[in-house]
C-alpha cells in the first residue's frame, strides 16, 4: 500500500495499514480473499484479490484463521479460541454488537408516555449481564451471520416469577423462526443455580433476542435474569485469538478455553500462567485478578464442633478455623483459637434410636420403639411401631443426611462443611465467600402409614416438620427444598432475620425422596458484617389426615386494578381455613413458564391463605390469562375466638356493610413472617365467619368495601366468610311450633328453623283430628248462658220484693197519718212466709249456689226491713 504524504512524496506502508475479508460466497461455494485498507480512502496499491477457501472451510477449536496463509495456527499461550464459535464471557462493558430494545407492551386503551421505558436497559456487572427491574419490556439484541448450521448456548439465572423471560430468533425480514416456538419461555432456575439453554441456528442472519419483562405491582422491585456464557456456533472462522481475562490463564499453545488461577495466585490479562501471592501477609482466592491483605483472626473465623462420643459417653467442644484460612493470628487484635472444652456426657439417641453401650446410637429393631432415653421395647399387643425420623439432638450428622457447599463460581467450596452439628441444634457454616449455598440433604427411601390408616381416604402419606431461626448481620436467604426423581422444587423460602417458627409439609406421593435447606448469604451488603448464624431443628413423622367441617377452601378475586403505566391485573385470594388439617392448604400457582412447555412445571405455593395476580389475556398481548406473583399470607394459624383480638391482631367487622347477626362471629387469625419492605414483621390475615343460613354450606367471601383490595395498609388482610357452615348446630331449642285453625275438620301443624345448620333434622309435619267447636268452647258457652239467666232472674226478684216494700210502706203511712203515732212495738214482725224460707235455709247444710245467693237476697231485704220499721217508729 503507498500512503500519500503532506510533502507529496510517497512511502511502501506496513501490512498494518489493510487487512484481509472474504467475499460472500457464489453459487458455486467460491469465495475471494480481498485486502481493506483500515482508513479507506487514504491507500493505494492494495494486495490482489486472491481465490479464498472452500465456504465449509473452518478451523478446529484452539486455532485461528492466519489470513495470510490462509492457513489454521494454534492460539498461542494466554490466549483461546473456539474455532468456528465465538463466546461472550466477560461483561465489564456491553460487548461491541450488542444493543438494548425497550418497550412498553400494553394493548390498554390508556395511552402511554414512549419515553417511560427509556432508562431501562441490560446492564454488565462484570462476569455476567443483568436485566432491567421496572415494568418495560427490555430485550438484549445481537445479530449474526452463519456460514453453516450451528447453534447458541447461554447460561441464565431466572428466579422471579414476576419477570416473564423469553428467547426467540428472527430472520433478516423481522420473520420469528417457527423452530423456536416451543422452547421460547425460559423455564424457571433454582436460587444460586444457573441453568443452560440451547437452540439451533440457521446458516444465514439470526437475530437473537432475550426479553424480559416485569410485573412489579405494588412497591415490590422484580428480580432481574442474569446471564453469561453466551456461545455461537457456526461462524466460519476466528480470524484472531481471544486473550485470558484477569484471573485466567492458559499455558499451552493451541487451547480453546482459560483455567482460573489457583487459590493464593492471580493474574493480569493474556496470562499463560498465574503470580503466586506472598502468603504470609496476602491471599487471594480462586480465580484472582489481585492479591489481597490478610486481615487479623476475629471470632468469625472459627467455629465450634462438638467430638464424637467415646466409648465413656463423653463428648466436649472443639474449636476449628474456617478453611481455607486467610486471617492472621500474629497480627495486632487478633484473636486466638479457644482451648477445647470440657468433657461432658453425650446428649441422649434421637427417639427410635438407641445406645447399646457403644459411642453410637443405632435404629431400633424393627416391630420394637424407643425415646431415645431407655432401650428399645416390643410394641404391645396390638398396636404397631410408628415409623418415622425425629431429630433432636445433633451430636454427630445423621447416616441419612449430608452436608456440603456449593458455588458455580468457587469450585473450592465444595471441600467444605456446609452445616454444623451443635447439640440441640445443627447451624449453617461459614462458607467461603459470600453467595456460597449452604446444604443440608435429608434422604427419605419412602413412606409407610400404620396399618390401621392405610386404608383411609385421604391423600397424606407423612409430612416433616422443622424449627428453625436465622440471625443475619447481612442479607441471607434460606430455601426449603424437594428433590425428586425428575425435578427440584423450591417449597418455600425466608428472606433476612427470622424469628424462632416452625414449619411444616404434607407429602402426598409415596415415593422417595430428599430434602434440601440451602442457605445462602449475599454480598448486597457491603458495610457490615458478612458473618451469619442459622440453625435448624427438624423431624419427620407420620400423622393420619383429618378433615373437619371447616376445612373446605373458598376463593375471592377482586379488581379490575391497574398499575403505575395501566397494565390492568386481579387479585385472586384462595382460602384455607384449616390448611393441611382440612381439605388441604390453599394452592396459588405461576403458569408463566407453562405457556408454552408442556413439561414445564408451575411454581406453586401452599399456604393457609395464598394471594396471586392474574393479568388477562388482553391486558399484555398474550393468548392466555397469566397467573403470577403467588405469596403467603398465612404461614401459621394463631387461633380462632370469638373476641375482637388475638396475639395483637385485631379484627374490624365494623369494615363490612351486613351486620352481625344474634349468633356471635367466629374470626380465625393467620400470621405470615415473610417480611416486605412495608412489612417489617410480616403480615397478618383475619378472616370472620358469620352465620348465614342463607348463603348454604360453602358461602360467600367478601372484603371490606373501604379497601377493596382486601387491606387498608397492606400489611393486615381482613375476609368475611357468610357461610351457612358458621351456624351452630341444629337442636330441639332451635325450633318452635305452630298451631293452625281447624280446617275441614283437621289440625295442620309445622316448624320454623332458627340460625343453625345440621344437627338435627327438621320434624316432620303432623296433623291431628279437631272439631270445629271444642270441648271448652261448649263448657264455656254453656256457663255463660247459665250466668245470664241467673242474673235476669236476680234482678226480677229484686224488683218484685221492692214492689211489695213499697206498697206495705205506704200503707204504714197512711195509717200514721190517721193515729198520729204508732204504739211501740213488743216484738219484731215476721212477714208471711218469710219464716219458711228461713226454715228452710236452716235445713240445708250444703247450700248451692242458688240458694247461697237467695239467702243474701234474703238478708239484705230484712235489713232493709227493720230500717223502715225503725224509721217509721221514729215518726
């Protein structure tokens, strides 16, 4: 090439100057080999074009294309190459090609701000490039051209089911490949673990997208997916070697990938081999860019175990360092290693075990029991051994468990001891870097339930129960998990510091299987302590299933609500009053990796109450509703009372429109310890149950209609459950009965029910022969006619007596008119017949009642009588 120079003379450039290309092939699969000057336009005299390879031409891993010659080299030491692939494994910066897409996917008539979604963006965070956080749909692009069939690889880290994660591939028209269909929803990893996907490539232009996106309702801030390792196969050739990142070496010519350096060594970029540290005051671990200072031996760097039983039945405490140790305890402040402690009888064997004079406990022989205190005895007659582990002391780990720890990135923890046995309890170990999962596997070969329930309908086969407690100075996460045949799956987990609680799961399958506690603390705290103490108290037994009246499951969803940029989403609540004691837990579920992926399995929660977000199919452009978002809100059940509070919770049937009704309510209180960031201490869930017979036996659940969301500060939950299954039982008190008129001769009779259900049944109606006028009407209508006649018959007597008083008194006056006076009287007069009648009335002994009243009649007229005389005296 002969650059032009400013004093118009000429000078031969280097090689430097150009490089070489090859033309895309033609239709006979011949290519050119053509020189391109770096700075077109500014050289002359280029190398001819030359006949280039074959277009199936590629060089083998470990090699690179030398232009030139055309001719396959071995990369020389300190550097790699993967022959026809190129890989994407540091991410410091978002690697040349690369381009971040957002957009805001809403089929909402509410029209969206285009710049809302504008600072959102894959970002690289070193070994590996994280998502976005929000709601905007971001997906990572790169597009690539292929010589030939190959394929992609990425490892990917996708724990929140509130992020919908997919992979999909276009053509050069903006064309999805159809192939890519059924594997376009990633499926969900476990905490910690990175999964791996790969899809075949066509020998043209691929556009390869990963798009997440978000569904943060509320305050909550997703998850991000990470990923790394991205590999494309099918390039025709590496026309350069890639040198070893810091940390990496290779030290042979000719390789196709770096090593990481060995502990207490590092090294620079392009490294064909690693820089031992000065050990007695640095260190560095695997995979080290630097060395770093060691610092002075603290209490955090050891730990205590506790030794073997010996053959006295004694044990003590040793104190151990962590490994690999990088304190120094010759440095000023250090702390020393404790001196082992004192000799001390062992703890007792785990029930169903027991000691046989030996440093160990031994499992019971089979038809035979212990508590772990005495020997092990003959079940008695009749009755059989209750199969099943129980863990209470932790002397040495059991045969049938495991400890260990695990790290993609520190290969190094897996030679350490992820828990500790400590007495009455086994705690999590120190690790050796932040991110280190801390494992404790419980193997179980199956289940066996006693004879006298094997035969019973429900569906619990065993359950296990563990107590358990973290205390973080950082941020730490502990993960309760089951490990099939086929698959894992995470149970449950507790984010940050945690109270002492118990927990509990019901196995429905028979089969075997192993459970998992992986604790892990991260490194998003960068200004406190990483040191971290978890323990654990756990023991499986077998229980036979009961179901109780309460125990059915109801659901309520309410909404339409919509978020901060108008996706329209529900709340559905599902409601279990007795959880595993009934008809079973209630179940939220994410189909989110299940709409495509027929193997794809859904997580699922189980909880007492559970709450999920449902997004319609029209609310994000996808052909079904989603479910997402499953949360507890009922971990444990405190009680059930008809009081107004219970262990601080406080229940408010003021907030629901019907009132009470005679027969008390009945609130259940739930509590959840899984903090938020509202929620320090959890939440916490009152459901009420009111009688309504109305409603029949699975009823209806309402909230309160100031907070339709079903809480008023999202920290307290309140459901009102009408239900006739509230009602008390039906007795006899509950009815009362009612008579009817006489109609056509019959008596009908029937009853009404009061606020019960159940108990006992409604009598059946009855009838009875009746007249239609009574024994009593006719006694009754016969003593009043007998006292009307009576009293007619009074009053005319009266009247008649008076008539002759009269007349005889006014012949007295006459008479006295004409005498002047009248001589006095010798003796009282008796009129005629009058001495008769009192003849008579002495006769009878026992007067009736018409003579009783004639004899007063009687004794009335004959005062009347003397006064008269008396009067007439007088005069």
């Amino acid at each position: 090439c002969l650059q032009e120079k400013g004093w118009g003379g000429t000078l031969t450039s280097s090689q430097g100057d150009y490089y070489f290309e090859y033309t895309e092939c033609d239709s006979t699969g011949s290519r050119w080999r053509v020189a391109i000057p770096q700075r077109p336009g500014e050289c002359t005299g280029l190398p001819d074009p030359v006949q280039g390879t074959e277009c199936t031409f590629s060089c083998a891993a470990g090699q690179f294309l030398e232009m030139t010659a055309q001719e396959c080299r071995p990369c020389a030491a300190g550097s790699y190459s993967l022959g026809s692939g190129i890989r994407f494994d540091e991410w410091d910066d978002i690697p040349p090609g690369f381009s971040s897409l957002a957009t805001y996917l809403d089929n909402s008539p509410h029209e969206q701000d285009g710049s809302a979604c504008n600072g959102s963006s894959w970002t690289a965070q070193g070994s590996y490039v994280e998502s976005n956080r929000d709601e905007c749909s971001v997906a990572l692009v790169y597009a690539v051209h292929l010589k030939k069939q190959g394929f992609v690889s990425f490892d990917y880290q996708y724990v929140d089911n509130n992020v919908f994660f997919e992979f999909f591939i276009q053509n050069d028209q903006c064309q999805e490949m159809e192939k890519t269909g059924d594997k376009k929803w990633m499926k969900l990893t476990g905490n910690g673990e990175w999964g791996n996907h790969k899809v075949s490539l066509q020998s043209s232009t691929n556009v390869l997208y990963w798009r997440t996106t978000g569904v943060a309702v509320g305050a909550k801030v997703v998850k991000p997916v990470l990923l790394k390792n991205i590999q494309i196969e099918g390039v025709a050739y590496m026309s350069e070697c890639l040198p070893c990142k810091p940390g990496m070496f290779s030290n042979a010519p000719g390789s196709s990938s770096c090593e990481p350096c060995p502990r207490n060594t590092y090294s620079g970029r392009g490294a064909s081999s690693c820089t031992p540290c000065n050990t007695s005051s640095h260190y560095a671990l695997e995979g080290a860019s630097t060395c770093k200072t060691r610092p002075a031996c603290s209490q955090k760097d050891y730990f205590q175990i506790h030794s073997v039983c010996d053959e006295e039945g004694k044990t003590q405490i040793l104190y151990k360092w962590i490994e690999p140790k990088i304190c120094l305890e010759e440095s000023p402040g250090a702390v020393a290693l404790p001196p082992s402690g004192k000799r001390e009888p062992c703890p007792p064997c785990n029930p169903g075990f027991y000691n046989n004079n030996t440093p160990t406990c031994l499992p019971c022989p089979q038809g035979t029991y212990s508590d772990g205190l005495k020997e092990c005895q003959p079940c008695p007659a009749g009755t059989e051994p209750a199969l099943g582990y129980e863990y209470m002391w932790w002397n040495v780990l059991p045969a049938n468990m495991k400890s260990s720890c695990f790290n993609v990135a520190n290969t190094k923890c897996d030679d350490m001891n992820g828990w500790e046995v400590a007495g009455d309890h086994i705690r999590s170990g120190a690790g050796g870097s932040d991110n280190d999962y801390l494992i404790l596997n419980l193997k179980v070969p199956g289940f066996r339930l006693p004879t006298s329930v094997s035969g019973t309908s429900g569906t619990e086969v065993g359950r296990i129960t563990f107590v358990f407690e973290t205390i973080c100075s950082a941020d730490c996460e502990l993960y309760f998990m089951m490990v099939g045949i086929r698959s894992t799956s995470v149970v449950e987990s507790w984010e940050g510091r945690r109270e002492k609680q118990s927990y509990m799961h019901i196995m429905t399958k028979n089969a075997s299987v192993s459970y998992t506690w992986a604790f892990q603390r991260t490194n998003q705290a960068k200004d406190v302590s990483s040191h971290t103490h978890t323990y654990t108290r756990a023991h499986i037994h077998k229980r036979i299933h009961v179901q109780t009246p309460l125990g059915s499951i109801g659901s309520i969803m309410n909404g339409p609500s919509f978020t901060s940029k108008g996706t329209k989403y529900y709340h559905l609540f599902n409601i279990s009053l007795c959880g595993q004691e009934g008809h079973g837990p209630a179940v939220c579920t994410d189909n989110v990796t299940d709409l495509s992926d027929k193997d794809a399995t859904a997580t699922v929660v189980e909880a007492f109450i559970c709450q999920s977000t449902i997004i319609p199919s029209e609310g994000r452009g996808f052909k079904a509703a989603l479910s997402s978002q499953p949360i507890s809100l009922a971990d444990s059940f405190l009680g059930a009372t008809v009081e107004k509070s219970l262990s601080g919770v406080i229940a408010r049937p003021e907030l629901f429109r019907n009132p009470p009704t005679s027969v008390p309510d009945v609130s259940f209180f739930y509590r959840s310890l899984q903090a938020t960031a509202s929620c320090e201490k959890g939440r916490n869930t009152v459901v009420t149950l009111r009688c309504n017979p109305e409603q029949g036996a699975k009823g209806e659940i309402s909230v309160p209609r100031e907070c339709p969301a079903g809480t008023c500060d999202g920290c307290t939950f309140y459901f009102l459950w009408e239900s006739s299954s509230a009602c008390p039982l039906c007795t006899e008190a509950d009815y009362h009965h009612v008579e009817g008129v006489c109609r056509a001769g019959v008596q009908c009779g029937w009853v009404y029910p009061r606020l019960c259900s159940g108990g006992l049944s409604l009598p059946v109606k009855r009838s009875v022969p009746c007249e239609a006028f009574g024994l009593w009407l006719k006694v009754g209508t016969s003593l009043g006619a007998f006292c009307a006649i009576l009293l007619l018959s009074l009053t005319y007597y009266f009247w008649k007596k008076n008539k002759k008083l009269e007349f005889k008194y006014s012949k007295l006056v006459i008479s006295a008119n004409k005498e002047a006076e009248l001589p006095a009287a010798d003796s009282c007069a008796i009129m005629e017949g009058e001495g008769e009648e009192m003849e008579d009335e002495v006769l009878y002994t026992k007067p009736s009642l018409l003579a009783k009243l004639k004899a007063i009649a009687k004794k009335v007229y004959a005062i009347l009588h003397t006064l008269s005389l008396h009067s007439l005296y007088i005069h």
